[in-house]
C-alpha cells in the first residue's frame, strides 16, 4: 500500500489533474458565444481587462459587494490556501531557509525555520477554521442549503481533513515530518526515481488525502479557480461598440 500511494499514485494523478483540466478547458473553449455578453463599464484595453480581472480575482470583489457573510470565510480561506502551497514549495525546497536566503545579513538560518513553521502553522490554522466556517454555513443558512449538493459537503470535509492532519503535525513534534525528509521524497518523484514514503503514518494520509483531492478537482467545482478565470475573461473583455438608445453613457473604465 506504502509502494502503491508513494511511488505509482503520484503519476497517475498528476495524469489526470493534466488531463481533466486540459479537456475542461477544451470544453469550454469549444462552445460558442452568439452575443456579446461583455459588462459596462467596458475596460479601455486587454492590460486594463487583464488589471481588472486580477483585481477581482485577488479581492473577491463580487462575493465582497453581494456576498459579506461569504466572504468573511471564503477569502481568507483562499488567501491562507496560496499561502500553504507557496510555503510548501518554498519550505521543502529550501529546507526552511527561504527567509535567509532573502535576507542573509538579517535573518539566521535558525529564525528562517522557526518563521517558516511559524507562519505554516498560523495558515494552517486560519485555512481550518475558514473552512469550518463555510461548512457550517452550508448547515445554518437556509438557501445556502438549499442549493448545496452532497459533493459541496465533501469536498470541505476532504479539505478539513487534508489541513487538519497537516496542523497535527505541525503542532504535535512526534508527528512532524522534517524539511529534508520531505525533500528527498519529492525529489525522487520529480526525477522520476521515487523513493519509498517516510515513515510517518500521518503523511501518509495527508498525502493519499491530497492526491484524491487533486484527482477529483477537474471534474469537480474545485476546478472554479480556472473558472473564473475563463467567466471574467467572458464578461470583462475590452468592447467599444456603443449600446443603441443610451448615447453618451459610460463605455470604458
């Protein structure tokens, strides 16, 4: 099972994470749009669509203006999740010496790791209590239930499952898994030479836990992220075609 999840899984995941994300991606760029469906006030230009898109994106600004209840869970949770990912490439690839190695003349060896765990810990911490936050709104609020689906509710107890073995073994020390343990696993993988699981039965979990995440994440509403990426770029295109009957109104931003 160890050889199975830690050697061979792997590849077969990131197969059809590719995969399922390169045919969502094909599905939506094969169907066509018959009206121009962009939204005034129209963006002057493809850099002042590509700002403007950004800036939604980087604020939730649609959840924070129709939405507060929402956004109260929903971007920190995001926000905490960007920076769990970064901290993981970053800290396994650099030991924890990321900070030292920006700031070498100000920051030791020995504080880049203590801010390294540090700051895991604290996203960790605010990633959970979002999530725990989003589920229960799925519960308490009326028409949030209503239109949530069995699939809503499961992927949020996978994810509170994923971070919450990862906070584990950020606060419990018998269960942590050091920087360079992880980086020769990960390492093995990316070369194409795998090497066998550390022997931590709670990475094992948390690890199996995120590759079942990644695997269903195309073929799920996991995969919004690409979404409105692919809806804002529908809505907030530059177009300069004056609207008939509104003269003089407001085209661009």
């Amino acid at each position: 099972m160890r050889l199975f999840v830690g050697q061979i899984l792997p590849y077969i995941t990131v197969a059809i994470l590719l995969g399922g994300i390169t045919w969502r991606i094909w599905r939506w760029m094969i169907g066509r749009i018959v009206f121009n469906i962009t939204l005034a006030p129209y963006p002057s230009s493809w850099l002042a669509a590509a700002g403007w898109i950004l800036w939604q994106i980087a604020t939730f600004w649609n959840i924070f203006k129709f939405d507060r209840s929402l956004w109260v869970g929903a971007w920190p949770m995001h926000v905490a999740l960007a920076a769990i990912g970064g901290g993981h490439v970053l800290g396994v690839y650099t030991l924890g010496m990321q900070f030292h190695l920006l700031l070498p003349w100000l920051v030791t060896e020995h504080q880049s790791e203590a801010a390294s765990n540090a700051l895991g810990t604290t996203f960790g911490i605010i990633f959970f209590v979002a999530l725990l936050y989003l589920l229960y709104r799925r519960f308490a609020i009326e028409k949030v239930r209503a239109i949530s689906a069995t699939s809503d509710y499961l992927h949020l107890v996978l994810l509170l499952l994923i971070v919450g073995i990862g906070d584990y073994m950020r606060l419990v020390h018998s269960a942590s898994l050091h920087y360079d343990e992880a980086r020769v696993f990960m390492a093995g993988l990316f070369t194409f030479n795998p090497q066998p699981l550390p022997e931590n039965w709670y990475f094992f979990f948390h690890f199996l836990l995120v590759q079942i995440m990644l695997i269903i994440f195309p073929f799920s509403k996991l995969m919004h992220p690409f979404g409105i990426l692919w809806n804002r770029w529908i809505y907030n295109r530059p177009y300069e075609r004056p609207p008939v009957g509104l003269p003089g109104i407001k085209l661009t931003l």
